[in-house]
C-alpha cells in the first residue's frame, strides 16, 4: 500500500511538472487566461500538507519561481521575502500554479506561512519561516526609527543609508514634502480598523445614489496559535464575530487584547471578521488621497499598505496590527509636535466612502502591494505609477489589472464616474492606441 501510494504522488508530481514545462516561457496573461478558463469548470480538490508533501512541495516551487520571474519595481531582496505570502494565499485557494495537469484546482487546506517558507528553505536557504519573520519586522521597525526620526522635518527621504524603504525603485533619491505624507499614510493605515470604518458608517452612511452603504470589516487579533487551533475555527475571516463571541475568545485566552508587543510562535496573527461584506478597494483609496493632497500623500498611502503587507507574518506582534502601531506612534507624534492629529475624522469618512467596492459605480478590484509594484502585461511602469498617470490626465495602456484581472478602461472609468460624484474633477481617462 505504501509504495501504490508513493506511486500515485509520483504520478501527480509528473503531471504538475507536464502542466508546468507546457507552460514555461509564455507571458503572464497566456496563464492567467488559462486559469480563467478553467474557473467553474473543475471543483477544487482539497489535499493535505503532510499527506500530499510531494504534490504541495513541487507547487510550491514552482509558483514562487513563476512569480520571482515577474517584472516588479522593487529589489529581488525583499520580492523574495514578500512573494511566500502570494504563494500562501494561492495555495489556499488553488490559484497559480496550485492545479493538476487538467486545470483542477489543488487546495491545501491545512497550508501555513510557516510551511511554504519551510519548502522554499530547501532551495533558498535565507528563506526559513523564522528568518523571514524576523527581517520583515526589520522592515517595519525600520520605517517607523526613519519616521520619528525626521518627523518634524519639512521634507522626508524615501530612503535611508541601508537603501530605498521596503526596496521600491521608485524610492531611490526620492524626497516627499512630509506634511502630506504623513497624512497619506496615517489615512491608509486607519482606513481598514474595524472602529474607524463604523464611525465612518455613521458620518456617511450612503452612496452617491443615495442608497445604504454596505461595508465589511474586521480587524487583525493577537491569539494564541495552539489553542485557536484546538478550536477548530477554520477561517476565522469567511464569517463575522460577534462582540460576545470575542470576549469569550479572550476569556478561553486565545485572543489577548492588552496593547503590547507579543512574540512568535507563542503568539500570532489571525484576522477575525467583524460584519460580513465588501470593503474598501485599495485602487480606488491611492486614487483619492493623491487627487486630494497629491502625489507625494498618495506615496505615504503606499507605503501604509506596505506596512499592512508585511504585518502579517513578524516575530513580534500587537492587536490591531502593526500598521495600526506605526499609525498610533504617529498620531501621538503629531499631538506632541503640534497639538493635534495629522488627519481629521471627516477626512476619513470620505476616503472610506469613496473607496468602498459598493459605493457607484461599484467594483471588485482591489490591488495588493504585489499587484501595485508589479509590471502588468503591456505596461511601462508599475500599477500604482500608472494610477498617478490617470490623475494627471496622460495617455493610459490597455492594460488587465489586480487578480480580477479588470480591464484599466473599466476600473479608470469607474474612478472617473466616483470623482465626479464626489465633486473632484480629475481628467476623463483616455488610453492609447493599440
């Protein structure tokens, strides 16, 4: 029976790696057309980290190098360090590379951060779970020294003497006025805080046709991993929470709630839904803040979803995560340097509204920080510098963008039909020609 079933794994194996050599070398949008054609087609099959390693080992591969191979604005030392997590949210839901030879979806319900880095480590040895953790919460704590630091400074370098912050090209010799950047940032950090989006809720309840607004929300718990595990919970984000259902979480002692730093393994992350529905779309929130305070308080929004990116896997961590620490020291700041907070409530109720995927026109895209830094199919520039060009009226390419693969007509179209609604003007998008 042992050897049918290493058989069968070997078998598997060979088809994936069938899948992958008649896949090599084409561009991007050959495979994500591939991967649109077989969604609904094929139900997902659900394996096992441990019982499938073999499977889940040579998927792992390959996707990551699939996706290292990709054209990004930033250094490939922190890409490899960013790109697990991409891998990680593909392997739970069988994107990518996570599929058999027929296009079935391969799901690996039991997946963990943990557990892609601990392939990957085999191959790159710098990329261990701990190892990772542990320089991505360099990253964080890099940023916020470099902040306090220069805080009261009229003009803020995008870089430090150790490079560009979180490796972006477009960083490099690079200097924002700090003003507005400041406010982009602690705008973009407090946009997703499930009390900040409530108090939005309640200052501007309604779309721009004058319908309620829907809006989802949760927030990132500090837990104790082994014993939410023992619960079985699974994705504590596909459903919402009650407020009695989390006290009893914190009276059982998964969830911890005092604001402090907390280590790993003995600590960790989980994000817990608080009311079920769509949120903000990131696109749509650079969008407003670069149109309202300009390009250089966009970048702070920026670099606040970077923050919120790499947040999700440190050796340290602390209840609302550590976007929402940075965002706290910042606030605090400001109130010690000029008595008051760099941003006003009013401020973002109106970004929520305006971001939110089910104001109107409605939308489903919402970038990640690797789709805002990556070169998409027919694109000069990253995505998050081709947001700047719609703003400022140039010629846009006909490109696809973020995993819904929206075509730019539509979403830019979009953005334009929302600025209208706001009272904005901004250019009418126009695109060239093919």
């Amino acid at each position: 029976m042992r050897r049918g079933s290493e058989n069968q794994k070997r078998a598997a194996v060979d088809r994936l790696e069938a899948t992958f050599d008649s896949l090599a070398g084409r561009h991007n949008d050959t495979f994500d057309r591939r991967y649109r054609s077989r969604e609904g087609v094929l139900a997902p099959k659900i394996l096992s980290v441990s019982r499938d390693r073999d499977v889940f080992c040579e998927c792992v591969r390959q996707d990551f190098a699939y996706l290292m191979a990709q054209k990004f604005a930033c250094s490939s030392d922190f890409l490899e360090k960013l790109l697990p997590q991409s891998v990680l949210g593909r392997a739970q839901n069988g994107h990518g590379w996570f599929m058999d030879a027929k296009g079935r979806p391969l799901v690996f319900a039991d997946v963990t951060f943990d557990r892609v880095c601990t392939v990957l480590e085999g191959f790159y040895p710098q990329l261990g779970h701990r190892a990772v953790r542990a320089w991505r919460s360099q990253q964080i704590e890099r940023l916020l020294k470099h902040l306090v630091k220069h805080f009261k400074d009229p003009f803020i370098a995008l870089e430090d003497d150790q490079g560009p912050l979180f490796g972006i090209d477009f960083f490099k010799g690079r200097v924002v006025a700090g003003e507005p950047f400041i406010k982009g940032l602690v705008l973009a950090g407090q946009m997703d805080d499930p009390d900040c989006r409530q108090r939005s809720l309640a200052l501007l309840p309604f779309t721009f046709n004058d319908y309620e607004l829907g809006l989802g929300y949760g927030g990132q718990e500090v837990v104790r991993p082994e014993r939410l595990a023992q619960l079985a919970l699974g994705d504590t984000g596909a459903r919402a929470f009650s407020l009695a259902e989390r006290r009893q979480l914190i009276e059982l002692g998964i969830i911890v709630e005092e604001k402090k730093l907390y280590d790993y393994p003995e600590f960790d992350q989980a994000y817990f839904r608080h009311c079920l529905g769509d949120g903000v779309c990131d696109d749509l929130a650079l969008l407003y803040v670069g149109r309202r305070y300009g390009f250089d308080a966009m970048l702070g929004a920026f670099l606040s979803d970077a923050v919120d990116t790499y947040d999700k896997f440190l050796l340290q961590c602390c209840p609302g995560g550590m976007d929402g620490y940075l965002v706290d020291q910042l606030v605090s700041l400001s109130y010690q340097v000029y008595g008051a907070p760099p941003i006003e409530e009013e401020e973002l109720a109106r970004l929520v509204n305006f971001a939110a995927k089910l104001n109107q026109p409605n939308t489903r895209l919402s970038s990640s920080h690797r789709r805002l830094i990556q070169y998409e199919s027919g694109s000069d520039q990253p995505t998050l510098l081709q947001h700047w060009k719609f703003l400022s009226g140039e010629n846009l390419p006909r490109i696809h963008l973020g995993f819904s693969r929206e075509p730019a007509e539509k979403f830019y179209q979009t953005a334009f039909l929302r600025f209208q609604a706001a009272g904005l003007s901004v250019p009418a998008p126009r695109f060239s020609k093919v």
